[in-house]
C-alpha cells in the first residue's frame, strides 16, 4: 500500500514538532518602533539617562503584552494548508523520498528519522515552503 498524501503530511509535520519549528504570528518591526518610540519620548521628557532608562522599561513593558503569537510549524502544516499548498509541498518531499522503498508510514519515519541526510533535506524543504510559499517568519 502506498503512502498517501496526509500520511506525507503527517510525517513532515512529525519532523517539524521534532525541530521545535514555530512562525512568529505579527510583527517584529512593530514591536522595534514601540521600543525605540519608548525610549525616545523617555529621554525627550525625563531629559538623560534615566529618561532613557524609564522609556526603555516602558517600551519593554508594552512589547511584553503585546508581543507576537507563536505557532507551530506542524500545526500549520496539518490544519492550514489549501489543496493547492499541499500538492506543493507534497511534490517536493516525494523528490527526497521517492527512491525509499516502503510501503508504510512507520516504516519511511524510522528511515528518515535515522537518516540525518534524508531528515536535513527534508528540514531544509520545510523552512523554505514555510518562508517562501506560506510566507512566514520563523523563529
């Protein structure tokens, strides 16, 4: 029996949980231009150091509260993706593991989890859909 798509899927997202790969959900450059716009009004009104100092702790306070979600990568890859976005990704790791010759799903992940080269390209494979296709930032 050959290994289907969500069986794919599944493994890739496997892959990533085991990475610990996560996407930044919001903007890091907000977050610099509170800071930064923090520490500027500080030093403007309490004049010096310590006005730096105060606006600094403020802005790190506000990014504190309102600091992007984190979300993994392997939620993502199993909840999110359009057809269309997993025929892509799909199409790319078959081109890692087309030649491995198995016919189940536990099988191929102990393959290519005792593989460090397999697991590196496929790795490698999931930062850049993450990056490039999906379009977002990885932490």
């Amino acid at each position: 029996m050959p290994i289907n798509t969500r069986e794919i899927i599944s493994i890739v997202a496997d892959l990533s949980r085991n990475e610990n790969l996560r996407v930044s959900i919001g903007s890091s450059v907000r977050g610099a231009l509170i800071a930064g716009g923090s520490t500027l009004a500080g030093g403007l009104l309490l004049g010096g150091p310590i006005g730096l100092a105060v606006g600094g702790l403020l802005g790190v306070v506000t990014n504190a509260t309102t600091a992007p979600n984190f979300r993994p990568v392997a939620d993502i890859l199993l909840n999110d993706l359009t057809l269309a976005q997993q025929a892509t990704l799909i199409n790319r790791v078959n081109s890692i593991i087309r030649n491995i010759d198995v016919m189940d799903l536990t099988a191929l992940s102990v393959i290519i989890l005792s593989n460090k080269s397999i697991e590196n390209q496929l790795l490698s494979i999931i930062r850049n859909f993450v990056t490039t296709d999906l379009q977002l930032q990885l932490i």
